[in-house]
C-alpha cells in the first residue's frame, strides 16, 4: 500500500479542518478572534494556500472541542503534509500552481482528462514533449528546458505502478493531427498513444471533429479520485498563468456530468484506437 503524498494529506487536513469549524458554528473570523489573528489566516489555511504547522492544527482543534486520539491523527497529518515530495527536486521549473497537482496526480487512484487539442503531458513522449516545451510562447531554454522535461517524464512513472491509477481519457480528433514536432515526431507519439490504449486500467477515446459544438466544454480539464473516501475528488484547470482546483461537491459534478457526455459523444475505445492506427499509417 503506497503512502499517500504530502499534497493528498495537505488537502485532506484543509478539509477536515473546515468541516470541524463549521460543525462547531463557527466562522473563520470567530476562530481568528479567539487566536488573535485574522479570519483570512483562517480561511487562507482551510483553502491550502499556507500551510498549517501542526502548532496552528493543535490550537484550532482545542476551539473545535476535539482532543484526545483524533486531535493527535490530525495533528500527525498535518506533519506528514509538511514533509516534501519527490517534485521539490524540480522546485527551480514547477510553478507554485502546478505543484499541487503533481502532488495530485501522483496519488490519484483515477483520472478522468479531457484534451482537445493536445496530448497531455503524463502520456507525451520524450520528442513530443521537448518540442512542446520549446515551441511555447513563453518558452525557457536550455537547462530549464531539460529540467521541464526530466519533471514530465518523472510523473509518468505513476503509469507503470504495481497499481497504476484507471485513465479515462477523451482527446479531440484535433490532437491526431498537430503538428507538434514534425511527422516522425507526431507518428511516434501516436504509437505510443496506441500502446497506451491497449492496456487494461486505460480507456481512450477520441472526440470526432464533426462532433456538435454543444458537446464541447470551454477548455481540458481533469478529475482526480482517490482511493480514501476521506479524499475529496478534485477538478484541474489550468491556464496560461496559473490553475484552478475545485472540489465544491456542486462543481465537482458538473464536470463529472460533462466528461460523460463526452465520453456519450465520442468513438468507443475500439473505433478510436483505430483512428489512432490509421492516421499514424498515414504520416509514415
């Protein structure tokens, strides 16, 4: 049984946290009165955004009337979420908001991920990948570069676990056909595409151009499960300059509801792994 990382236990205690406060009536700025600090330090730890020193844990647990062995778990997961994960050796190129979702990513026990025009970093190949990273507007060079690359490679390990999270994934058609690196490049990552598809915890599909605009959402996001139902499931968005983790149960299953209709509107995995073959045939 694989520990859970730093990130996972980090957002189970903000979630324990405020679920106690508020089983206890009360409003952050409440519990900021009662430390002598604001209701915002209150919220900002509920929220992830600083951390909770097992100290701060202790004291909140006190005014929420909890003690004794489940003060102490609390306590303890708030030091195992201080401890640092294999991705702070990539500190120098992983953005602030894209850390906590490498920390996600590499303890989820599902991932539901709709791309719709370019192949995700956990499924890219080496070549795919470089050529991605070099050709961005906002492109770093050299070490940088290496180093981007070295964290995309590193995550995909979480595929070839002894228990590999279950992929369910929805690409566009539009994907197939991007010319990201040149023919050899694109055919090559269509084979491992291939490769992917065919094992058992992997489900691809892919969404037809033709397919009606109503089937089609505003951008790519990602679900993440986890196996503890003590772990909320968290939904990934990401822009140019940052990300979005949602975990509100409402917006959680909006984008559940969504990635099944595109699953509903896409190829079954069979038609859509012969698509895959077919056009990497073509770019040989």
């Amino acid at each position: 049984m694989t520990t859970p990382s730093p990130t996972v236990r980090r957002k189970r205690l903000t979630v324990e946290l405020r679920r106690l406060r508020e089983q206890a009536g009360l409003t952050c700025e409440d519990v900021g009165q009662r430390l002598e600090c604001s209701g915002t330090r209150i919220s900002r730890i509920e929220t992830g955004r600083i951390g909770a020193r097992p100290g701060d844990v202790r004291e909140l647990l006190e005014i929420y009337g909890v003690t004794g062995a489940a003060a102490d778990s609390l306590v303890q997961l708030a030091r195992d979420a201080r401890r640092k994960g294999w991705w702070h050796a990539y500190g120098r190129v992983l953005p602030p908001w894209f850390e906590a979702y490498v920390g996600l990513e590499s303890d989820a026990a599902r991932l539901h991920d709709f791309q719709p025009s370019v192949v995700p970093g956990l499924l890219q190949t080496q070549d795919y990948a470089r050529a991605i990273l070099r050709d961005a507007p906002y492109a770093d060079y050299g070490e940088d570069i290496d180093q981007q690359l070295a964290l995309r490679m590193r995550r995909q390990a979480v595929l070839d676990q002894p228990r590999p999270p279950q992929v369910r994934m929805v690409l566009g058609e539009s994907v197939l056909w991007m010319q990201v690196g040149g023919p050899a490049v694109l055919r090559a990552q269509l084979l491992r595409l291939a490769e992917l598809a065919a094992r058992p915890d992997f489900s691809l599909q892919i969404l037809p151009l033709r397919t009606a605009a109503h089937a089609q959402p505003a951008g790519p996001f990602t679900l993440l499960e986890f196996a503890d139902p003590a772990d909320p499931t968290v939904v990934y968005l990401e822009h140019l300059t940052g990300s979005l983790l949602l975990d509100e149960d409402e917006e959680v299953q909006r984008y559940r509801a969504m990635f099944d209709h595109l699953r509903a509107a896409a190829l079954a995995p069979g038609p859509s792994a012969d698509l895959i073959a077919r056009t990497a045939a073509e770019l040989a």
